[in-house]
C-alpha cells in the first residue's frame, strides 16, 4: 500500500511483496508499478501551462518511479517468482 504518494515508496512495497512470493505466498497476482522515463511528476493543465515547457518522460498525471529502477523491480519480482516455482 503506497501512503502519501510517495512514488519512491513503489521500491519498498515491491519488495515486500517479492519476499510474500518466495515464502509461498498464492494470494498475490498482479502488481500495478507507476512507471516512467524519469521519476517524479510535473504540473500541466491544458490551456494553462505551456506544452513546450514539459519535461520529456515525465508524467504528467501521478509521480513514477524512473526506468531504471522499473527495472529492477521487474527483475526482482521475477525472480521471486522462479524461487517460488522451484520449491
């Protein structure tokens, strides 16, 4: 559960529910990652704000985490998931 939108956060939870996997855990069958290019967030509202001012890869809606660390969250979640199938 991410608190405070901390879109960081994602990382941690991920993690959590990797190690739930490896123990055996069934209950979990999906994940949903807020993901980008780069991290974070940006202010637009149409008709406001200037689209050329925006950061390109950046979300304009809810913060992400970045590619990189999208990533790894993916890496990590597979490979709690292949420990799971081997025992």
């Amino acid at each position: 559960m991410l608190t405070s939108k901390q879109h960081q956060r994602q990382i941690d939870v991920a993690n959590d529910i990797a190690e739930q996997i490896e123990s055996g855990s069934k209950h979990i069958f999906g994940v949903m990652i807020e993901s980008h290019l780069h991290s974070g967030a940006q202010k637009f509202t149409p008709g406001k704000d200037d689209p050329k001012a925006l950061e390109y890869g950046k979300s304009i809606t809810d913060a992400c985490i970045n590619w990189d660390d999208s990533v790894q969250v993916l890496e990590r979640l597979a490979e709690a998931v292949r420990k799971r199938r081997r025992a």
